[in-house]
C-alpha cells in the first residue's frame, strides 16, 4: 500500500490501534487522530487531502439517498455502520471543501 492508497477502512483500524476516538479528514490536511483530550496527530505518512479524495471515500459509507440531502445542504450527522462498528460522522463543507469527523 502507498501513502495514496489507503482506505477510511485503514484509517478506522490506525485509530484503533493508537487508541483515537475520532478521525479528522479535512481537505488541504493529511487524515488525523485525536486521542480523548489530547491534540491532533497524523494518522501517517498520507499526503494532504482534496474534497474529491473525502467525498470519495465518504461515498463507501453514506447511502446515496443521504448523500444527496448533505451534499445540497452542505452538512450533516449521521451514524453508519463499518467494520462491526457504529460510527457517527459530523460532515460539513465551507468553501465548496469537505470535512468530516468519524467519531468512532
């Protein structure tokens, strides 16, 4: 796997691994982990992200019918489930750039 290739999969395990409870995916910044109480840190060696690469990989979690209410009004809560978990996701966009944070 390269830096490029990684998967929000990928990103959900890392988390585990290093105890973080949420996941920041925010364009223009490479994916970090927040520890409870604790400062942003690099999730890995990922290069910065572009609102194309967060809406992709969202596009694997939020059923389009979702997809669409977000994307017209530009924010969102909702709770998924991946990996047998039960993630809630708090997307916004400012600027026509996506964010979003995967509280695990």
């Amino acid at each position: 796997m390269t830096n490029a290739d990684w998967t929000l999969d990928d990103l959900i395990y890392r988390a585990e691994e290093e105890g973080a409870g949420k996941i920041h995916l925010v364009a223009g910044a490479p994916p970090m982990l927040r520890r409870r109480g604790e400062d942003l840190f690099p999730a890995g060696p990922y290069p910065p992200l572009t609102s194309e690469r967060i809406a992709r990989e969202l596009s694997t979690l939020v059923e389009p019918e979702a997809w669409h209410r977000i994307e017209t009004i530009g924010e969102g809560d909702l709770t998924v489930h991946r990996l047998a978990l039960s993630l809630r996701l708090t997307l916004y966009r400012t600027a026509n750039e996506w964010a979003v944070v995967v509280h695990l």
